[in-house]
C-alpha cells in the first residue's frame, strides 16, 4: 500500500477552501479542504445518499437537498468543486497530425463529430494530449452532455455554491502530470460503479467505465474480482504497443477493504503481465476521496487534465475590453469616415433601389410562374422515386442478423442515403464479430468501422458503414 500527501502552495487568485463534491449514482462526498502551511487539510466530510436525481428533478428541490447535507456537516464554505460521474462521458481517442496550435480546436471538434453518436454542440469537450515514445501525438477528447452540466450547476447553485470547477474524479485520484515517464493503470472502486484510468506522458490516454463488476446479493452491491481482472485484460489487449508497454503499474483507490480485497485477487492475475499493483491510501490509511483531491489539486492551482465548467466573463471585463483606448481610436476614425461617406451612401443606395426596381418589374411575373412550378415538382417529387434506397438499405441490413436474436439492433440512423449509424447489443463477441463478417461481406457495404464497444455480456456496440456500389469513389 502506498500514501498520497499532497503537499503544494496556493497560487495569487486561489481560495484558501472551498468545498469538494463528488457524485457516485444517487451518493454524494463533500469534503471542506482548507490550507494549512501551504498542505490542503480535510476539515469536515460527509456521505450522504441523495433522495433527488439531480438529472430528471427540480434543481431548487435537488439544491435544498444539498444544501440540508451541507449544514448538517457544519460546512458553510460556498465556493465548490464538483467531480462528476464518468458515465457521462463519451471518449474518443484521436491521433493529432503537425497543425499549428490555432487550428487544433478545430481539428478536435471535427474528430469528435465523426466519433460521437451524437450532435458535438450538446456537448462539452474537453481534452488531454500527450505524445507517445515514438514521437506521435495521440488526445483523448471527452465530452459531457451539457443538459447534464446545466442541470447539475442550478442544482449547486440552488444550494447557494458557487461552482469553480467540473472535473473527473478519476482523473484527481491519478493527475496524468504526476507520472509523466511510466504508464499507470488507474482504477477506482465507486458506489456504483468502476472507473479506469491511463495516464502516460503527462496526459490521460483512456477513460473507461466497467461494466458488469457489480451484482446485488442480499440487498448490498458485491464487486467480483474476477470479471474486474477480464476487463482490464481486455483494455490492455486493445492499447497501442508503445502504450501497452508503457503501463507497468497499477494503482487501486477506494475504500480500504474492497480495495485491499481487489487487489489480492489482481496480484495474482496482472503481475506476470508485469503489471505492479498497489493500493492508494491518505496519510491517515484511509481511502483518498476523489472529492479532496480534486479540491486540493484547485487550491494548488493544479489546472485539471478535463475541465467542463464554462468560463464565465464578469460584466466589468466585459465592458473594460469593449472601452480600451486602442478601441476608442478605432471607434473615433471610423464615425469620420461614416460621417464622411454619409451622403455618398445614401445616393448610391437611392439609385441602386431604383435600379433594381426597374429590373424587377420586368422579371416578377416570370418569377413567380416559375416558383409555382417548382413547388409542384418538390410536392410531387417523392410520388416519382421508384429507387426506395432506405428500403432498400433496411432490408440488406437486417439479412445479416442472426435470428435467434444474438445480435440486435436498438438504433438505425441512415444520414444522406449513404451513411449508416447502428447501435445495439450482443450476446458476446463471438456473435457480434460473425455478423460484422457478414454485413462486411453484404453487397454495397463499404468502409465498415466500429466506433464504440462497451461491456463483457451483453456487450453494447456502436459501428457505422457506407451505403454505395462496390468500387465506386467519391469526387
């Protein structure tokens, strides 16, 4: 077992506390780090199990719950950091060609378009970078629905908190900065769920969520080692080979018993894949809360690897960048030359009006002769389409199917007649990779890729193909 005591000195513009949040499912951690001598020390924390979803009830409801929590823990700090879950995330590992800094954004929200199933401009987008032993440069862009943010954020603020910072729990428990020369394998043991982290080169090179580790015996939640230890293999089996041997340790965070309980069992079944396993505890022996270690990196200026808190601009900058002197000189020489060209513009405006008056009335009765004509042909259109291509993809695509139900499909998204979105379940890999076989080889089926895959059995897959003739190339 090893101890984290983080040790590091506010930065001009910091707080000196604040309060760490951390939501696990319907639990909620808080811990009111304060600085002390430069170390963040915990003083007041609290567990609690939230009544309210904060994602389908009334964030005034939700926040009064919260701030109930809050009180009876005798926490009256306002200023918070928030450490949402990591299933809200959807990741995307994207490798990053040479492009100057200022077109990377771009670069990145493109990419993140192609991957997500869903429109980028629901979501907030974060990313990490780091650049592998070979000298390439990979990111993993994650993004957050910001409904989920939104709703979360009114709920704090409804329980009179000012939120500073949304970040991953995960991700405050192993700063990717903390290891920037070996690979760690991240895992931490939550209420409800098991995340997994790995970080290498300074930067978070896959996040995922394991599923299926839990079952419900007698009314409590048992984590089986055993599927744990099949997830990460399968993890470690699907990284790059720099990646893959790269990550040499294995860090466990959570509460003592079931991570010394994990750990026994992976000891046994990762060390002769050179993995090192070691179980992260506070100064105390205790488990390290992802909710003081998100606080304490914020009081020690540690910017974190995903923020997804928007900045926020107060008024006053606002109205001081708008009225700097540069802007008043601009401001002055453009109202002379207005003043100036004032005359002229409105002549030409006159004459060009006249002008095209003129040539309008010449012109309006063939126009609208023919705008009725082309309504008639958009009405009518779809009365003279004899290809049916949607049928017709429907019907190539469900002939691949098992029908013993095996493999199903729970979304079907055909965009521009040509390219086509499923998502759905299987019962293992085996059955999801003998239908892949098949609609591979299906006629008109091109550029098959699979964009997501999630879980052990059933396993929930996401693959996208194009719809075109064999061989045929776009212009």
């Amino acid at each position: 077992m090893i101890t984290f005591l983080h040790k590091m000195g506010a930065t001009a513009g910091t707080p000196s506390s604040l309060v760490g949040l951390a939501l696990d499912g319907d639990r909620l951690d808080g811990t009111l780090v304060r600085l002390v001598q430069g170390v963040p020390q915990a003083v007041r924390s609290f567990s609690a199990t939230l009544a309210l979803d904060p994602l389908t009830h009334e964030p005034e409801l939700v926040g009064r719950e919260i701030l109930n929590h809050l009180e009876s823990a005798g926490i009256r700090e306002r200023r918070c950091v928030m450490a949402v879950p990591l299933k809200w995330a959807l990741t995307t590992e994207v490798k990053v060609p040479p492009l100057p800094e200022a077109d990377l954004a771009s670069f990145m929200q493109i990419e993140a378009e192609r991957a997500f199933p869903c429109d980028i401009a629901t979501l907030c987008l974060a990313t990490s970078r780091g650049v592998e032993s070979a000298g390439e440069t990979r990111a993993l862009v994650a993004g957050i629905p910001i409904g989920h943010l939104g709703r979360l954020e009114s709920a704090l603020r409804a329980a009179r908190l000012t939120p500073l910072s949304f970040g991953l729990g995960i991700a405050a428990l192993q700063p990717p900065a903390a290891e920037a020369t070996e690979g760690v394998l991240a895992v931490a043991i939550g209420a409800s769920q098991v995340e997994l982290e790995i970080t290498w080169g300074g930067a978070v090179a896959l996040l995922r969520v394991l599923d299926g580790v839990y079952d419900a015996e007698d009314g409590d939640r048992v984590l089986h080692g055993d599927r744990v230890a099949r997830e990460l293999r399968i993890t470690l089996g699907q990284l790059t080979p720099g990646l893959r041997e790269a990550v040499k340790r294995m860090r466990i965070f959570g509460a003592a018993e079931p991570a010394r309980q994990l750990a026994a069992e992976l000891r046994a079944r990762l060390q002769p894949a050179g993995l090192t396993v070691e179980v992260v505890a506070d100064a105390s022996g205790g488990a390290l809360s992802s909710a003081f270690c998100l606080a304490a990196g914020y009081l020690g200026g540690r910017k974190p690897p995903f923020e997804f808190l928007p900045p926020r601009v107060s008024a006053w900058k606002r109205m001081t960048a708008r009225h700097t002197s540069g802007t008043w000189r601009r401001a002055g020489t453009a109202a002379a030359a207005l003043v100036a060209l004032v005359g002229l513009s409105f002549a030409v405006q006159q004459w060009q009006l006249a002008r095209w008056g003129a040539r309008w009335a010449r012109m309006a009765t063939t126009v609208h002769e023919l705008e009725g004509a082309q309504q008639q042909i958009q009405r009518f259109r779809a009365w003279d389409d004899t290809s049916f291509r949607c049928l017709t993809i429907l019907r190539g695509f469900s002939n691949v199917f098992p029908e013993d139900g095996d493999v199903t499909a729970k979304t079907l998204e055909i965009r521009n007649m040509k390219t086509v979105n499923c998502t759905g379940t299987a019962r293992d890999h085996a059955a999801l990779l003998r239908m892949l076989g098949q609609l591979r080889s299906a006629d008109n089926v091109q550029e098959l890729r699979v964009v997501q895959i999630r879980g052990g059995s059933p396993i929930q897959f996401t693959f996208e193909f194009q719809y075109g003739e064999r061989g045929s190339r776009a212009n």
